[in-house]
C-alpha cells in the first residue's frame, strides 16, 4: 500500500497525510468496486494500480475540496 501511496503523491505534487491516504483510499476502494459492477474491468485495465493511484488521487482532491468549503462557509458565517 505504501507504493501506491508513493504514486498518489508523485501524482498531487505534495504529501498526504497518513489519515487522508486512507480516507482517500477506502473511497476509491468503493468507487473502483462500484465501476467494476457497472461497467466491468475493461479487460483487466480496470484493476490496474495505475487505474487505482488515480482513483485516490481524485478522491483526496476532492475531499480537500470539501474540507476547503467548509472552511470557507464556517468562516464567512454562512449556515
């Protein structure tokens, strides 16, 4: 795992932490799953640990994406 940690951090261009790896990881674990029932594996391209680092890497911008807006919201006062 910590390989495809190494790659999901050469992929961002910057360091996660051990908490946001795993957060990251777990969803992309579910997302990978749910595609693989929807749309198969394409071939085995699917199960790839390229097609996984990339999957976490999307998860971790997005969780910093959420975790910035509401950041931004709290701090604007906004309910």
């Amino acid at each position: 795992m910590s390989e495809i940690r190494e790659l999901v951090e050469q992929e961002l261009g910057c360091s996660i932490t051990d908490a946001q790896f795993e957060d990251a990881h777990k969803a992309a674990l579910k997302k990978l799953q749910h595609i693989l029932q929807r749309y198969g594996d394409s071939d085995g391209a699917r199960r790839s640990a390229d097609y996984l680092v990339s999957l976490v890497a999307e998860a971790c911008v997005g969780h910093a994406y959420t975790e910035f807006t509401l950041a931004l919201t709290n701090a604007l006062g906004v309910d």
